[in-house]
C-alpha cells in the first residue's frame, strides 16, 4: 500500500498504521456512498450469514434480517446529516481505496455522542484503523461539548470479538443486554 499523500483539507489527517502504512482520515463526500455501502455488506454479512441465520433459523432469519443487504442500502445514505448532528469520516489509502469509516451522531444540548457504525475492509482490520477511526469521531464530539458516548455491537459471539475488544480496549464498559427470539 501507498502512503496517502498529505492532507490538506480542513479536518482532514493522516494516521499512520501498523505496519508503517498510513491512511487519511476525512469527512464524507457524496461520491463515496457506493463505496461505503459496499464496505459496508462486505463487513457485516458474514455476521448475519454465517451467525445469525444458523443461531435463529430461516423463520426467524427472514423476519428479523432477511433483507439485511437492502436495509444497509436504505441506512448508509442518512448517515452523515451534519446538520441532524449525524456525521461520517472515511479513511482513504494512497490508491484512493477506502480502507473504512465511521459514522456517528453528536448532540451538544444532552452532550451526549454515538458511535453508530465503524467498518473497516477486511485486508485493514487488526491495524488499528478501527481505533483511528473512532479517536476522530471523539475528537469531533469533543469539539461540539460531548461528555459521555456510548458505541454498541453485537453479542458474545466470536464475529463480534473483535469489535468487544477493541471498545474495551479505549475504555469502553460494556453493559450486557439479551435479545432473545422465539418462533410461534
């Protein structure tokens, strides 16, 4: 991978990784939504093919998630809304490539943040971009006043471990929650 050039937007940064590699890390643009989207099913639709759908059964599957891939079409473009206090940041490679991003929601009058949503592709993971990626979220929420904020993820299954870790890892307290699902 090519290290990216230097950034010279306002709000734009680049980090360097593990692995001496380095990425920008800037806000949205319009032309990047196919990309993200994509970046997006690729992430996640492991955890509702391989997980889920075996945990729950195609019933139950079909109902709660059988259109994931189309649900995460329609979510992707109301991500980033800065005036609704919702906000995206990609990381791009030196090739232009998106190596992941992060989308979040700030509200300075509760001074409270979200995490949202953090993918980063599959050939990046364990680099800590996941960690860049959110430090630029807080960074921002920081700015607006945003005391506490909070980042969720999935159960205690192992496509989720990774995610759990890393959370914990920035100080993060994870607070248990079952769902559970029956079929009538």
């Amino acid at each position: 991978m090519t290290n990216p050039p230097h950034c010279h937007a306002a709000g734009c940064y680049s980090v360097a990784l593990s692995g001496r590699h380095s990425v920008n890390i800037r806000s949205y643009h319009p032309g990047d939504l196919h990309a993200l989207t994509e970046l997006t099913i690729a992430t996640f639709g492991p955890f509702y093919e391989d997980h889920f759908r075996p945990l729950v059964g195609e019933v139950i599957f079909a109902h709660q998630h059988g259109r994931w891939a189309d649900d995460y079409r329609a979510m992707v473009p109301a991500l980033h809304d800065p005036v609704a206090g919702k906000h995206v940041a990609v990381a791009e490679t030196g090739d232009g490539a998106i190596a992941g991003y992060v989308g979040w929601t700030a509200d300075p009058v509760k001074r409270h943040g979200e995490v949202v949503i953090l993918a980063v592709a599959e050939a990046r993971r364990r680099g800590h971009l996941g960690r860049a990626l959110c430090q630029y979220a807080f960074d921002d929420m920081t700015q607006k006043n945003v005391e506490v904020v909070t980042i969720g993820t999935g159960g205690t299954d192992s496509f989720h471990a990774p995610a759990r870790a890393l959370y914990e890892s920035m100080g993060f307290v994870p607070v248990h929650v079952a769902v559970y699902f029956r079929q009538l």
